[in-house]
C-alpha cells in the first residue's frame, strides 16, 4: 500500500485515512456517514450548525480534502459532534 502525503503534513499518516483514500470517494462518503450515524444522536449537532461548521472548514487554509491540517481529522466527523471544536478557532 503506497504512501498518500500532501504538503505541509506531517511524515505520520493515519492508517485509516490512508485506506480511505485509496478506496475511492464514494466509499471514503459512505465510511464518513456510518462513522456519523454511530455517533449518539444526543452528542451529534443539528444540521444547521453542522452546515455551518462545514462552511466554515471550507473556507479555512487549513482545509484539505476534508481532512483539517491543524489535527488531522475528517472535518465532517468532527464538525458532527456537538462538543468538538475547530483546532483554529473558527467554530
């Protein structure tokens, strides 16, 4: 299995973000969302509030095919969670 890397990231990849990537875009989306669901629906934002966050990661530098540069996460796993928080400050 080869070595996704982008500029600026560190030499350490997550495995799972690795496999990911490999599998394609849909299967990364349909992961995400299973990922997603699993989360109780008590700790899991509206989608108001999830649209927003989203918007904003968009629109952040730190933003790289869904992945956050700052921590590494899927932006749409952490903007999912109702106690998470932007690593820049943003939301």
């Amino acid at each position: 299995m080869g070595v996704w890397r982008m500029a600026g990231m560190a030499d350490n990849l997550c495995r799972l973000c690795e496999i990911y990537r490999q599998a394609g875009d849909e299967k990364t989306r349909q992961m995400t969302m299973r990922l997603i669901e699993g989360i109780p629906a008590k700790e899991r934002t509206g989608e108001e509030l999830y649209a927003k966050r989203l918007d904003l990661c968009g629109a952040c530098k730190k933003h790289a095919a869904g992945t956050c540069l700052s921590c590494g996460c899927y932006v749409e796993l952490r903007a999912a969670k109702k106690g998470a928080h932007c690593p820049e400050g943003a939301w």
